[in-house]
C-alpha cells in the first residue's frame, strides 16, 4: 500500500531514500498482560514479534528508526530474525542513554557516513539539572541529494511520579528543547544547502504541543517542518492507548527547510496494511525522499 502510493506519484526509485520510524512497543521484557494473564518481566510474545517483522518487510524502507527496543541483544534478535526472512539490514546503530531498558536505534540498507550518539543533553527541571532520557541518536547517509542526516528521539511519556508535573509535559518539554539546541548546534543555519535532515521519532505529545512547536522554530528560525501524515482511509492516528480506548498522534516526520522540497508529495504516510494491530500499539510513519526531481540549488519552500 505504502509502495504503491509513493508510485502513482511518480517517484523515480534509483533516486529515492525511504525512511521510516517506528516504535516497537517494548521490545524488551516487561510486565505486560499475555493472554489475559498480568506477568512481570515478560518479553515481548512471538505472534506480535512475527506480525512486527512482516510491517517492517512491507515498510521496504531504506533506513528505519526505532523506538522502545531493548538492550543489544535485542536488536540482534530483530536483525536475525528479519534476515532468515528475506530482509536484511546490514548497518545498524543503538545508543543508551540515561534509560537503560528501552533505547532508539537505527537499521539501514545503506552504509553510514557518520554516526553521533548526543547522550550529553542535559535541561533544567525543577531546580536540578537532568539528561534527556533516550538521548539523540543522529545518523547520515549518503543520497542522491547529498549527505541526509537523521535524528531520532523518543521524548519521555506521559507517566509521571509528580503532582506538580501533570502527564510529564514539562519534562517532556524540556528533553525537546534541549534536542532542539543540539540540532541547531550541528546545523546553525537550518535552510543552508548542506542542511538536509529528519528529525524523526514518538514524541508522546500532539501536534500542537510545545515539544513539537519547540522542534519547528526558535523565534524567527524555522528548524523544520512537522509533515501531515495520514492513512489510507484518510485517519491520523499513530497510538493506541489500551487502558483509555483512545487515538492519537504521537509519531512524526520533521522536515528540514533545506529538504522538504524532496518530500514526495509534500506528506508522510501512516502505514495501515495488515497486521499492524497486532505487531505494536504505534504504527510507522514513512516518508520517502526523491532526488529525481530535486536539487541543493532549490530554495526551500517559505
């Protein structure tokens, strides 16, 4: 479905970067309820890893970040388990930061150029100094449109041990600022040629919230473009909360200036095919970039 979108809009292949982000939704032991039992320290069970595997071979992305993976040989597992089925990433990345459990990572079809772990970001909260607590994992790869930097977050989620501290939104809010200075440390000048790059991941807020507006601007400086994404029944979605029976968009694609005129069709896409149910409560978000059509030359879109 996702394949085929991107095909009617004419995309040329040999010159396109797909990539995709995606929360696996503790892909590590935990308490969880199996089959209607509550067990502690349980990983995750084989059907949901099975059905997991077939989205991302469908995704057929070139890069793919992930979120909530657990410690190395986790991923191992993951990579093994989709190579004895036809889908190989041979370059992978994984950064621990402050969350030793559940991390980020980074499989890819295409070698990377370069590789930061940012584990040093650190905001005020409350008085005291604190770490962002999966850290800034940043890849780059090379395209047909120059080097693409990628950025993968996973913001801390809405539980909170604090009164004072309503669903951790100052919290939250504080790890996306601080992101947000460790990109514009890398790239100072967001719509100079050479600053073509994603900023990807599960925010665990809405649209609207201050960690996405705090990732789109700092005053006068746009840093990038949140893109619309949807399904193929035109749905928004991209969590679904269990205890609640709730909806809602948590998972983004943020552009930069510089490349958002490589977006294929201006948007992401919410993949909706089969199975998705039941691999994670999240579905992927995809965005493909095509250079076909696109050059560093083009101003980007004001």
């Amino acid at each position: 479905m996702i394949a085929l979108w991107f095909a009617l809009v004419g995309v040329a292949w040999a010159e396109t970067l797909t990539v995709a982000t995606y929360n696996l939704e503790n892909y590590v032991a935990a308490n969880r309820v199996v089959e209607g039992v509550y067990r502690e320290g349980y990983p995750k069970p084989e059907a949901a890893k099975a059905a997991l595997r077939a989205v991302i071979k469908a995704l057929d992305a070139d890069v793919i970040a992930l979120q909530e993976i657990g410690p190395r040989p986790y991923l191992e597992e993951l990579r093994r388990d989709l190579k004895s089925e036809g889908v190989d990433y041979p370059y992978v990345e994984w950064i621990e930061a402050a969350d030793t459990e559940r991390h980020v990572a980074v499989l890819s079809r295409r070698a990377f150029t370069a590789v930061t772990k940012h584990v040093d970001l650190t905001f005020a909260y409350f008085g005291k100094e604190e770490r962002v607590k999966r850290g800034l994992l940043e890849v780059r790869v090379a395209s047909a449109g120059g080097e693409v930097a990628l950025f993968v977050v996973h913001l801390k989620s809405r539980y909170t041990d604090r009164a004072d501290d309503v669903e951790s939104a100052k919290r939250r809010a504080g790890e996306a600022e601080a992101v947000r200075e460790r990109v514009l440390r890398v790239f100072p000048e967001p719509e100079a040629v050479q600053a073509r790059y994603l900023i990807v991941g599960d925010f665990n807020d809405g649209p609207g919230a201050r960690p996405l507006r705090a990732l789109s601007a700092r005053g006068k400086t746009t840093i990038a473009e949140v893109l619309a994404a949807m399904d193929s029944r035109g749905e928004t979605w991209t969590h679904f909360y269990r205890k609640e029976d709730s909806y809602s968009r948590v998972d983004y694609v943020l552009v930069s200036p510089r490349l958002k005129p490589a977006v294929v069709g201006g948007v992401a896409a919410i993949f909706d095919e089969a199975g998705v149910r039941e691999a994670s409560d999240h579905r992927p978000v995809v965005v493909r970039l095509d250079f076909g059509r696109w050059s560093s030359d083009v101003q980007p879109a004001r």
